[in-house]
C-alpha cells in the first residue's frame, strides 16, 4: 500500500528528523510508492512518463495531440487516449509523412501511415472514437526546389473522399491551407489524407503533415 508524505513530528522549535526529508527524496526517487496529490496549477518543463492511467478530465479548452505512427501494426489508435474526455473538448489528431526526395507530377498520394506519401489507399488511422472534424490544416515545407504545382487535397473516410480542401501549394520553403469543416465520423473509420497532384516542374525534399480538430460525440 502507498504512503503518504507526513508532518507528524515537525514542531516548531524542535529537531527535525531524517525521515522528514527523506521521504519526500524516496518519494520522487522511487524508493518507497507514495501517494502525492497537487492542489492547484501543475507545471512540467520537460517529458512526462505515465505507468497507469490518468483518470479525471481536462477543462473544455484543454486539447490533446496525438502524432500517428508510421508502422502498420500501430496504425490503429488506442481508444483509451481519449478516457476522461467529454463531449465539447477538442482532439488534436496529427497525420505526418516523412520528406519524399521528388513529389511527382500527376500522381495520387495518400497520407496516413508510412515512411512517405503511399499510392496504397487502404493505408490510415483508424478512428477510435465518433467525433466531428471542425478544422483540418494541411502543410507542405520544402528544403529543396520550389516550383507553381499545387495538388488538390481531400480527407477521405473508409477510401471514400468526404471534405474537399483547398488546393496546396509548393511555390514557398513552407506553405498551408486551413479549412473549418463540420464532418462527423464514427469510430472505427480509416481515415487518410488525399493529394493528387497536377503537372509541372517537381518540387523536391518535401514533407507534409494534416493536422485535424476533433469534437468528441
């Protein structure tokens, strides 16, 4: 069982023990398990490492990014990052692929889970919970040439295209398109990032990354 950290014994005028101080040390050490409870504001600078869960909830403003994988067995995401969360707070639901040497012209891309933009429309994230898309934001950052080709951007569900985006550039080092849409989509859906570009000079050394604000149903 836990301990909790105690003030029996600290008097005023009196010796203080070592077990007044090295309990809070085996506390934060890991020597002894101990029960700690913040009251008040929490501020972390640095990584955050959890055992466990975390129960509770955030406030309706808090958000929570979660970066997908790019292995195919972690290409589903957990439901259980998102206990604790009510309806009205907002997901920040990340789609990233890696930088592709040349993006060819003509050519349909798909962003889900990979190394790099895939040809394979059965590659996604699987929706863990029925939610709403609000704003979706696509991004382009290039370290090579940039050239005048845009490629036309939908989100699609399932492999079907459902929200149309507006076209995304590649003429600058790094360009974005945002959009504020209001798509329901349920849990289980694979969802991935459609781009089909158009013809023209190639850009090359390019990333791209979706990011999605979800409301939870």
């Amino acid at each position: 069982m836990a301990q909790t950290l105690s003030t029996s014994g600290i008097v005023t005028g009196q010796d203080v023990q070592p077990w007044h101080v090295t309990q809070s040390i085996d506390a934060f050490t890991k020597v002894s398990a101990f029960d700690i409870t913040v009251s008040g504001s929490f501020t972390l600078t640095g990584s955050l490492k959890v055992s466990g869960s975390i129960l509770g909830r955030t406030s309706e403003s808090a958000s929570i990014a979660i970066t997908s994988s790019f292995t195919n067995q972690a290409s589903v995401a957990n439901s259980s990052s998102f206990a604790g969360y009510n309806s009205g707070d907002l997901l920040t639901l990340q789609l990233y692929a890696p930088q592709i040497a040349t993006l060819a012209a003509g050519t349909t891309y798909y962003m889900g889970v990979g190394t790099s933009l895939m040809i394979d429309d059965e590659t996604g994230i699987v929706i863990p919970i029925n939610a709403t898309i609000v704003k979706a934001i696509i991004i382009s950052s290039i370290k090579g040439s940039t050239t005048e080709m845009t490629s036309v951007s939908s989100i699609m569900i399932n492999g079907s295209p459902i929200v149309s985006l507006e076209n995304l550039r590649y003429s600058a080092p790094s360009n974005f398109v945002l959009s504020n849409i209001n798509q329901s989509i349920a849990a289980g859906d694979i969802l991935n990032i459609f781009l089909e570009t158009n013809s023209g000079a190639t850009p090359t050394n390019v990333t791209h990354k979706m990011i999605l604000t979800l409301k939870p149903l």
